[in-house]
C-alpha cells in the first residue's frame, strides 16, 4: 500500500521539487522498486514532464476504462455491428452531453467549478506579492512559487498542464480581485 501510494504521487508531480522529494522517498522504502520505475521511463507516466500544450494532466487511464466499460456488451458482437452500436451510443452520448451544457448557467462546466472551489479554499493559506511584469512571489511558510499572469504560468506548473489556475495563481487573483472563470 506503502509503495501504491509513492508511486501516485511521483506520477501526480508537477514539479521538479515534488518529484525529487517522491523519488528520495521511493528510493529509501525500496531501491529496487525506484530501479523498476525508472525503467519504465517516467516520462511516460510522470506529470513534471507533460507537455503543456494538451490542457490535459491525467496520469491515470481512467478514460480508457470508461470506454471500456461503455463498449463492454458490443465488443463480441460482428464488426460492422459493433462499430455501429459504438457509433450510435457515441452520438446520443454527445447529444446528451449538449443538452445538459444548453442548460448550464455558465460557461464553465460545474466538475471544473468543484476544481476551482478546492483550489480557492486552500489558495486563503498562501500569501501573494507582487513584483513586476505580472510577477508574483506566492508563498506560505518556507513554500514559494512564482506566478506569471501575463503567462499564465506558475512554478507549480499545474496551470500550464491543465489550464485551470493553481492555488497559488488564485492567491494572486484574490489579492488583486480577479475573477478567475
Ligand atoms: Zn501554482
């Protein structure tokens, strides 16, 4: 269980100090276990080094078994009859989906808004500064990032991979008053 969880937080690391931290400490429960990520390539499999042009830092394949399980009763089925249902069920998905957006009152959907609540929340223990450029030293207790508004970037690096503010750019947003959706 031990090793179940230093795995997923070396895989949710975003940023070189995390990852290093997770490592060192994969490395002490087991050299052995490290040795055999490492062949793994972490690249692969590890956030810190995602490309942030894909707004995406999912790590886990979470969306692979959902499709599996969607497609679990046709896929014995003939093939034009299987690609057909999957079709079929991938077009009433979609129009389902549309319908619930229609009647959104925002243009930002509520699992995202969940996110960004989370991330308000803990964002009240950081204190920002502002430097200049639409630089900003964020920091709580001994921790410190570096937001960039302009860019949105941070440090963190959680912004850039999945296009939704971090903790810390929310710190910045609060102090300034910026409203971040
Ligand atoms: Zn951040």
């Amino acid at each position: 269980m031990q090793y179940r969880d230093v795995f997923w937080r070396i895989a949710k690391s975003s940023n070189e100090v995390d990852y290093n931290k997770y490592v060192k400490e994969m490395q002490e429960l087991d050299p052995t276990a490290w040795q055999f990520l490492e062949n793994k390539n972490p690249r692969h499999f590890c956030r810190l080094f995602f490309k942030p042009n894909a707004k995406c830092d999912s790590v886990d394949n979470n969306m692979a078994e959902i499709f599996n399980a969607f497609i679990i009763e046709v896929r014995f089925k003939p093939i034009k009859t299987m690609l057909e249902e999957i079709f079929e069920s991938i077009m009433t998905t979609v129009a389902s989906r549309k319908a619930i957006a229609y009647n959104l009152q925002q243009q930002t959907c509520p699992a995202i808004l969940k996110k960004l609540d989370k991330a308000k929340e803990s964002s009240r223990w950081w204190q920002a500064r502002r430097a200049s450029n639409g630089m900003y030293k964020v920091k709580h207790g001994t921790n410190g990032f570096v937001v960039n508004m302009y860019a949105k970037t941070c440090t963190c690096k959680v912004w850039e991979l999945s296009g939704i503010p971090c903790t810390h750019a929310l710190a910045v947003m609060r102090e300034e008053q910026i409203n971040p959706i």
